[in-house]
C-alpha cells in the first residue's frame, strides 16, 4: 500500500478495495449521467407549471437536487483521497485486505473478518474497518496472537486463528 500517493492537507485517506474504488466510480458515473438530467428535467416540468413560491413538485426537484449534489461531493471527495488496498500485503499479519479468522476465548465460536477501510465496511457482511475496535486490535498481529478488545458490548479475548 502506497500512502504517500495521497498526501492530503490533514493526511485524511480513503481506504478501499480495488472493487470497492470501482464501485464508488460506477455509482458517481451514474449520478451525474442519469440523475442529475433526470432530477434537471423534473426542476424544469416544475417550472412550467407556473408559480414556483407555492409549488411542491419544485421544492420536491430542489431537495432531490439538493441531496444528489451532497452525494456526487462526497463520492468525489473519497475517489480523490483513495488509497487502493494493494493485494501485496505483509506474510503473517493482519493488515489492510486482510481476511481474518478469529476464536473468541470465552465462547470458542470463530468468526472471519474481511479488515477494509470505513468506506467499505459492512459488519453484516464480514467487512469491518481497520478504524472498528475489532479492526484495529487485530492490525499487525499474527497467527496464535491473543488481543484483548474494547467493544461497546464489553471486553472481549480474541485469537487470530488464520489469516489470508
């Protein structure tokens, strides 16, 4: 991973899978060719239609438009302060991409975790952040490690178990 390619004025990054930069690309693609002329011709319609002061339609077309370009914004921003999770990660530890699998040491049930950046994480789905307490107490640790975690729930005892 190559950090020094986004030297940002407050060092803010976006960690993200190659797939992840894909489909925010994909998303932003799609809310300015299709969108944002779809919300243009509903603001125009409005127009048409007369008084603007008392019109719902209007004000309905200006929040939606509203919304969309805070969208676009905050696509833009992240594609432009990403960081690509670089499949060349180090041997034995865990690290940004890293796919891990854990044993809790008070219910010995495992879990595996997928450690992405925030833009990514989706717990439902196995992908935590580096930033989450689970993501971040198991950054730079190896097989047969033990780390002690802080959550929201309590403390929990976790053992790396694998990692991919």
């Amino acid at each position: 991973m190559n950090e020094t390619r986004k030297n940002t004025p407050n060092g803010q990054v976006v960690y993200l899978t190659r797939e992840g930069y894909e489909r925010l690309r994909e998303r932003l693609d799609y809310l300015i060719r299709v969108k944002r002329p779809e919300i243009a011709e509903q603001i125009r319609e409005a127009k048409e239609m007369g008084d603007i002061s008392e019109n719902a339609g209007y004000d309905e077309a200006k929040n939606a438009q509203a919304f969309l370009e805070g969208e676009i914004a905050e696509l833009e921003w992240k594609l432009k302060h990403a960081v690509i999770i670089e499949d060349e990660r180090p041997d034995g530890v865990v690290a940004l991409g890293s796919r891990v699998t854990v044993r809790d040491e008070e219910t010995g049930e495992e879990e595996t975790y997928t450690i992405v950046g925030s833009a990514e994480a989706d717990p439902f789905n196995g992908r935590i952040s580096n930033e989450s307490p689970v993501g971040s107490a198991l950054m730079g640790h190896a097989i047969g490690d033990t780390v002690d975690v802080e959550t929201p729930g309590g403390k929990m005892r976790l053992t790396i178990v694998a990692i991919e």
